[in-house]
C-alpha cells in the first residue's frame, strides 16, 4: 500500500527505501512509502568519498534515506541517491516515515474491523490481538478505499495525516467535518486513536540538597518545598519527598515531557529563593529529566531503606518527613 496520493514521488523528494540487491551498476531498492515499486541508487550517488567497499556503505535488507534524482513514470523507473542526503535530511524523513507508518497501522486496524460481515469474528467468538486483527482479511483495494476517504484528504488539509488524527484527540468534528465517513467505520477510527496517539505521562525527577541550620530550619525547609510545589500545575503536578536529609527529590508525571522539566526547573527556583531567604541553601544534584521504571523502583527502594534506618535510632522524633 501506498502511504500518499501520488503514485510516484517528486524529483528532490526524500523517500524511505529498503536494499533488496547490490549490482555492478549500484543498489536496486525499493521505496517502502510508495508500494514497494523498485528504484536504483547509482553507483556515483552512494558516497561523497572514494568508494573502497560498497558493503561498508550499504547492505541488503537494510533501510537507508535518500533523494530522488530522476523519474520514469511510463517505464517506471526511479534514479535516487544517498550522497546528496544530509543528517538533517535523514531525521527529516525518519519523521515523516515514522508517522506514515503508524497511520498505515491504524487503517489497517480499521479495516479490518470494518469490513464485510462475513469477515467479522462470530458474535461470542474470542477477539484476536490487534496485530493479527490487523493483517488479516483486509485487501489492498479495502485499504486504498479507506486511504482516498479519510488519509489523503486530510494530509491536503493538515499536511499529514498523523497532525490530523492528533488533533482529533480534542476535536473531532473539526478534523473531520466535510468528509464522508460511515458512522461505524468512524467510531471505530476515533476509538483506534485513541487508543494508540493519547500520550502516555511520563515519569520525571529532580534531586536536590536543601539544608538550614538556622534555630527555625526544619520549618524554613518545609516552606521552601511547598513553594516548589505550588508551581505545579493540574497537567504537571510538582510533589516533594524526603530521601534522607539532605537529600530530596521532585517528581511529576506528565504527558508533556519539556513543559514537566521547565516546570521543575521553576520549582527549584522558588525553592532555592526560599531557603536562601531564610538562611539556607540549595544544591541541585540532578537536574529534571525523564527516568525509566528501574530508576523509580530503585528510588522507592532507597527511600525505604532510609525510613527503615531512621525507625532504628532511638531517640529520633523529628517530623522533617512530613512536608
């Protein structure tokens, strides 16, 4: 299946192509966004520099980046290169390839959830997973029907569909508003797009040191964390825990992975401004970022074993822990 309108791409175009054989004249691929029609890398487009070994710069089965130099489309042949393509070209097109790819699965997914009766699991019958679901009984011509009502008008529209479907998280009737899309066919698509483009929050932290030593520092440490707090927010919520004095850590989750780490940067601000008004200090041990599932159970485990410690002294009734 093709993943836009054209059949062919444009001269200067970059494209997604795949290394099925390497020649004497150069590489024939074939361009995966385009219905896997063949297209040729000509030996003098592989590289800027000499060419020494063409199985260090290019290997079968591998994807590779590049531009389109020429197009036959009554012979159907296509002449691309790799040399002409930049760093920034390749991240470029990895974007859009990236997108195009998961809309083909989310049509694919519709298809196959919509197509004939006949094709439909019996009522009672268990569910297939969805990539099963996806691959089987749904045809090119399903898929293409699917791809000409609703994909590539909105990628005229949107510039790619993918900006579409997200926006449709919010509003549907704008994005769809003036196409003609059968009742069932669309509430199974939102309910897909939902389930596979609604962002997912994202754990983050920061770790500070925060000590006073002045006669009211327990109290001074407790209202710098809850200015730091404050600045949190309903889509980035702020929260401050004891590790073990000095120790703290500040943590959110979010779906928006840089506002979440400008709103902890603005915390630390706030904190640092607050304890340093009250004689103290702040160290910033690490700076906010993302952390992985390992990262918050190893963090979880630390904290535990530093109440533990603390139960253990005898004596110790301060309430720092509390903020």
């Amino acid at each position: 299946m093709r993943y836009y309108k054209s059949r062919f791409p444009e001269i200067d175009e970059l494209v997604m192509v795949q290394v099925r054989q390497i020649g004497e004249m150069g590489a024939y691929v074939k361009l995966l966004e385009y219905d896997n029609i063949e297209g040729m890398i000509l030996l003098a487009e592989l590289s800027r520099r000499r060419i020494r070994s063409i199985q260090k710069l290019i290997r079968v089965g591998r994807n590779e980046v590049v531009v389109v130099l020429r197009v036959d489309k009554e012979k159907g042949y296509i002449d691309l290169s790799k040399r002409r393509v930049s760093p920034e070209d390749i991240a470029k097109c990895d974007e859009r390839y990236t997108k195009s790819k998961i809309i083909a699965s989310i049509v694919r997914h519709v298809a196959s959830r919509t197509a004939a009766p006949s094709s439909k699991p019996h009522e009672g019958a268990e569910e297939a997973p969805e990539e099963t679901a996806a691959v089987a009984g749904v045809d090119d011509s399903r898929l293409e029907a699917l791809y000409e009502q609703i994909v590539w008008p909105l990628a005229d529209k949107y510039g790619h569909t993918y900006d579409a479907f997200k926006l449709a998280l919010t509003e549907p009737d704008t994005v769809f508003a003036g196409l003609s899309i059968p009742q069932e066919t669309l509430d199974v698509l939102l309910n897909t797009i939902a389930r596979r483009l609604t962002p997912q929050p994202i754990k983050l932290r920061a770790d500070i040191e925060l000590t006073c030593y002045t006669s009211g520092g327990i109290d001074a440490i407790k209202r710098a964390l809850r200015a730091g707090e404050a600045v949190g927010t309903e889509t980035v919520p702020i929260k401050a825990k004891l590790v073990a004095p000095p120790l703290y850590v500040l943590g959110s989750n979010a779906t928006d992975k840089t506002a979440a780490i400008e709103r902890l940067d603005r915390a630390i601000e706030c904190i640092q401004t607050s304890i340093e008004e009250d004689g103290g200090s702040l160290v910033v041990k690490m700076k906010p970022k993302a952390i992985s599932e390992t990262e918050d159970t190893d963090l979880a485990a630390m904290m535990a074993d530093a109440a533990k410690e603390n139960a253990e002294v005898s004596g110790d009734d301060t309430d720092e822990e509390g903020i």
